[in-house]
C-alpha cells in the first residue's frame, strides 16, 4: 500500500510539473472523417472495370458487402430515411416518395388551395411543411450527420434535391418571414441559390465564388433546350425517346463545390468532418433514358444508362483523388459506398416474362387528356392504373389528387371514365369515393399515392370492410405482385388473404405520420432466368414502358451496392452476412466516437464483422420464407429474408397461386 500511495503521489507531481503533457495524453483520441457516397440507384450487377473503375477499385480494395439490402419499399426518400437514421420506416414514416399526410399540407400563410395532397418528397419546400406538420421533425428520429453537427463535426450533404437534405432533416423549416431555413447547416441541392431552396451561409457562398464556381446550382439540362435529348432531365412521352446523356454538369457542380470549397474548408478548419454525397446518376439517366422507346430490350441496359454509370464513378473518383492528394486527411477518412435502391426496366404491357400482356380494364381504355400527352400503344396500362381499376371494379367515383376542382360537389376534379373520353390522374395518384369535399381526403373511401414500382392505398376512415373490399380486388389483379397490409386490420393472419402484415416488412413502429392501410407491390419479371440486370418491373407513373423505375420488391431492387474502405474498415474482405442500408448509421456513429439517438425500436445494427480488428464472423447467410393465408382460389404472397442480430432483411416478394411453388423468381 505504502510503495502504491508513493507511485500514485510520483505520478501527480510528474503531472503537475507537466500540466500540458498530461492534459494532451488525457485526452481521448480525434474521431476519424467520414465520406458517405450514394449512387441513387445502382445496382450491384453494374458495377464493372470498364464503367465504374472507381466503385470497383473501392469494393477491391476495402470490404465489399456481397448480401446487401435495400428497405422496401424500394424508393429514393424511404431509403434516404433509413440511411440518414438507421431506422427502419415504421419509425420515420417516409413510407414513399409520394405518400398522404393525412393533411392537406401547405406553406405557412399561403392561400389555402397551394398546397398537397399527395405530396412528392423529393422537394426543399415540401421536406419544410412536412417538418411543420409533425413536431419539426417528420422523421421522429435524429439523423447520423444532424447528430454529428450537434456534437462539432464540420458537416455537409450535397446532391439529389429531396434525400440530400433528408441527412440533415431536423434542421430543416421555415423561419418567421416565412423564408426557408437550414439553422446553418449546409446543404447543397438541386435549390441551392433559388427561393425554394435552404439558403447557404455568406461565407460558403464567398467561398464557392472564390472557387471560380456559380453559386446557383445548375439545372439538369446540361445546357440544352427543354426538349433536347441531350437534357438529362427530358423523359420524352410515347412516341418520343427520352435523354440521350447523363447529369453531367449538375453533377460536375456538386463534385466540384465538395472538391474545392467544402473539403479543403474542412481541411484547413482542422476538425473531424461528415461529408455526404448523393449521386443523381444513374438512377435520373437510367428513368429518363432515350435507348428503349415502347420495348424492354436494351431497357435500362443500352448506351445511355452507361452514360449515367459512368457520370456517377467520375463524381466518386474525384472525391478520392482529393484525399489521395491530401494523405494526411486520407489516413483518418472511412469512405462508405452505397446505393438507396436497385433498378429494373418499366413494363406497361406485360406481365410475364413470356409476353403475357396485361388483361385489366384500365389498358383497354382510350384516355383523353388533350395537351397531356401523346396516345399510348394499345393495351398500355395508364398513368394511374391501379386507381383507375380499383374505381372500376369497386364501382366508385375517381378524382385527381393533384387536381382542384373549379365546380361540381367535389373539391377535387372528377376524372371520366369509359366511353371515348375517358381520364386519368396527372401523376397517378388519386382519390376514390361518392364525393370528396374535405381538402384534407379525409372523405374518400381510398386515397391512391403513386409511386412506381409499387403503390400506396389509404383508407382515412379506418373501415375493415373497405380495405377487405381493396383485398379482394387486389388479388386478383393481374399485374399485382404482393400485398401488405396493416396489421389492425388483421388480428389473425386468415382475417387478410393473400396478404402479408406491415410489421412483416418492418413498416409498422413509432412514427407519427399515418401509415398505408395497404402497399401494394407489382410484378416482376426476369427476360434472362436468374439475371438481374434484365429485371423487368410493371411500374405506375408517368414514364414509358423501356424506361426505368424501382420501388419494387424484386431481388434486383433489394440488392444495392454497398463498400467501405479506410482506417476503421478490413482491407480486402468480402462480407458475405446480411446487411443494408439500416446499418449505416450505427456503424458510422460507431467510427465516430457517438450513439446515435432513438425513440422508436426499428433498428440497424453495426457491421461489426466489417471493422478493423474484429473476428469474422463464419456463419452463412440463411432465407427464411414467410406466407400469407391464401384467398379462396389459392393466392398468397410470399416474403422471402434473412435475419441477424434481430434485423430482417427482406429480399424479395411475390404473389403466387396454389399450384405454383412457394417462392419467388
């Protein structure tokens, strides 16, 4: 005890006569950096060293995740969620990237008729009345960089409008002039410099002009005219091919403002950063692309696509050329790559990879919608099918939710159907029901939200008997390809045939943002057996049949590119476990030094297996399969996962008949 006591009093008086040695040992160690890179929706397939030398050289080099898991549904704003919190969409509600608030929402002191319905997520202004309809955070839980910002990381998100700002969602509203704020935190999108944009700090604006670059960012035009097809952003209609190019200026903006403005501003400010990146391409070229006009061979796989692919890598590569020229900031920076989706080529013909077209009603229709859009081939399903076929057979008026109605009973314009003249929504989504007269859809039977790959339905007054109504319909509609529905109106799984509960699929948790009654999911096809890149998916929306969507719950769309490389990450492992875009969060606050925050309970794990110095985990990778009770006739829907340390990730879905096997292609 005696020689102990003199040690301890050594120590101290060594520590006095050292204040600023001790004080410099006593500290904990800087946290190291993280880049966040998302290609919006690459699939694992296209990663090559031909066209996205970048992205393969990262999966080489540092951990390649060979069983990733995009969250279903397969939207942009779903996954940006997830990602941004590590929480699955029971606890954000960012259950689509159209989805009903269950509000008409607007801006602050703004007319009553300009707002949504059925809003679109992947907006600044909308992200801001979402934020001001649920408690100044719609997402109910704090996101990665939002927490790091709080804790005094330098912290950025440039890129996509819409998921981009998502990272840093609970800084985001509107200030009291009524003008839209970020708090400070930066965020760089497609709004940047415009009034529907969160505005940047002077010194960052200073800082870009000093740079040589504009400080409004550029549209997706590349230059061109409206209607070129060398304008990313044009999508053609059915008789003219959509782009022929990539983002690429925009994109070059946003690799540029991150390369010459952002990061060596962090650099020279000398403390741990978070930077994200949100690559457009490939998923803006690969929807809009011009190769496929009315066919599904190349579909997302021709010349343009690559061109997007291409556009992507080029944005990574420059991120990684700058640490390579500043290997002091290389040495402490964790790069992580992922995608918030797959891809498959639109189809709005057929429903089987034989041909088989579809045989609903609303394909057989002749729409009018003058100065809309040009005549569709025959037996095109239309933009809003699923509305328009649900108003069929439930024998219920339709209207559309993006629409006001300028007389009539309803606050929304009736759409026409039969006949010679008949209508569909503008956008998809739409409203069924006798009238509506309440602008928050509080009165329609069915609320429709269109979303592509797969489909959201709302049923405001709760009624079983309606969504048992929907059910019935739904399973026997040709281009269905499963069914979810909310576990309240299924206490015993027989009381849903033919569905799947939300909770199945981790949809059902905290959040205060009302949830679908029903997702409803299409099919998908595969023109090569077993090839995922020729996934073909039955898609609602307004782009072609040969262009492309997700959303859905293919394999294709569930398996995005996920890699990570740096300081805290094995170098050259191939992680065959189960893993997804849920995990991110908690394994980058992990390498960050802090727990991330939760209310709800949806939650990912760590890739623990993945960081350096940890034991591999040996154990493989099991799917489970789950299926429905089935209908009278013999239908069920079939949901195959996978599971580890209590996260299930889902692979794929699929509706399938008696006699068929129970699984899915």
């Amino acid at each position: 005890m005696r020689i102990g006591s003199f040690l301890l009093k050594l120590t101290l008086v060594a520590c006095l006569l050292t204040i600023p040695l001790c004080a410099q040992q006593a500290q904990p160690p800087r946290p190291h950096n993280v880049i966040l890179f998302v290609a919006d929706g690459l699939r694992r397939g296209s990663v090559n060293g031909t066209d996205t030398p970048a992205l393969l050289k990262l999966r080489k080099e540092g951990v390649d995740f060979q069983n990733s898991h995009a969250v279903f549904p397969t939207f942009t704003t779903a996954n940006a969620s997830v990602i941004a919190t590590g929480h699955g969409l029971g606890d954000t509600g960012d259950y689509g990237n159209t989805l009903y608030p269950g509000v008409w929402l607007s801006q602050p002191d703004q007319p009553a008729a300009a707002g949504y319905l059925t809003p679109f997520l992947e907006n600044d202004e909308v992200l801001a009345d979402m934020n001001g309809a649920f408690h100044g955070n719609y997402l109910g839980e704090k996101t990665l960089l939002g927490v790091a910002r709080e804790k005094g990381f330098n912290v950025a998100s440039v890129g996509k409008i819409g998921p981009t700002a998502i990272q840093l969602n609970q800084s985001l509203g509107w200030d009291q002039l009524g003008f839209l704020s970020s708090q400070g935190a930066i965020v760089v999108d497609d709004s940047t410099g415009q009034p529907a944009g969160f505005p940047l700090l002077p010194e960052t604006l200073d800082a870009i002009a000093k740079a040589g670059l504009p400080t409004d960012a550029p549209t997706r035009s590349n230059g061109f005219s409206e209607n070129s097809s060398w304008n990313n952003g044009f999508f053609g209609d059915a008789i003219t091919s959509g782009t022929l190019d990539a983002n690429r200026v925009q994109e070059q903006w946003f690799a540029d403002v991150a390369t010459k403005v952002l990061l060596p501003g962090f650099a020279a400010d000398n403390k741990p950063f978070v930077l994200l990146f949100w690559s457009r391409d490939p998923d803006g070229t690969q929807h809009n692309q011009g190769d496929s006009l009315q066919q599904l061979v190349p579909g997302i796989n021709g010349e343009t696509s690559r061109r997007g692919l291409q556009n992507a890598d080029r944005c990574l590569k420059q991120l990684l050329d700058w640490l390579d020229a500043h290997p002091a900031v290389k040495a402490t920076t964790d790069v992580f790559v992922t995608s918030d989706h797959g891809f498959a080529t639109i189809s709005r013909r057929e429903v089987a990879a034989d041909g088989t077209q579809t045989s609903e009603p609303s394909a057989a229709l002749t729409y009018e919608n003058p100065g809309k859009e040009k005549p569709q081939p025959p037996g095109t399903l239309p933009t809003g099918f699923l509305a328009v076929d649900l108003a069929i057979r439930a024998h219920m008026r339709v209207f559309d939710s993006g629409v006001r109605a300028s007389a009539g009973d309803s606050v929304f314009a009736e759409l026409a159907l039969g006949g010679e003249k008949s209508q569909h929504s503008l956008s998809g989504s739409a409203l069924l029901g006798d009238a509506v007269k309440s602008a928050d859809g509080s009165d329609a039977k069915v609320i429709v939200a269109s979303n592509g790959g797969s489909d959201l339905l709302y049923v405001p007054s709760g009624s079983p008997g309606i969504v048992h109504a929907m059910l019935d319909i739904l399973t026997h509609l040709d281009y269905v390809g499963g069914l979810f529905v909310d576990d309240r109106f299924c206490p015993h799984p027989a009381d849903c045939p033919g569905a799947l509960p939300l909770s199945a699929v981790g949809v059902v948790g905290a959040s205060h943002v009302p949830r679908p009654a029903i997702i409803v999911t299409y099919k998908v096809f595969y023109k090569v057996p077993g090839d995922l890149q020729s996934a073909v998916q039955v898609a609602d929306g307004t782009l072609q049949e040969g262009q492309g969507n997700h959303g859905g719950f293919g394999r294709d769309q569930t398996l995005n590119n996920m890699a990570a490389m740096g300081p805290d990450f094995k170098p050259g492992f191939a992680d065959p476990l189960p893993m997804g875009n849920i995990d991110i969060a908690p394994t980058l606050a992990r390498i960050l030094g802090f727990e991330m925050p939760s209310t709800g309970s949806l939650k990912g794990r760590v890739l623990q297996e993945a960081l350096l110095g940890s034991a591999t985990d040996a154990r493989g990778a099991v799917v489970q399969t789950l299926v429905s009770t089935p209908t009278s006739d013999g239908i069920s829907t079939v949901l195959e996962f996978q599971e580890l340390h209590g996260v299930r990730y889902d692979d794929k879905a699929c509706l399938v008949s008696r006699d068929a096997p129970q699984r899915c292609p």
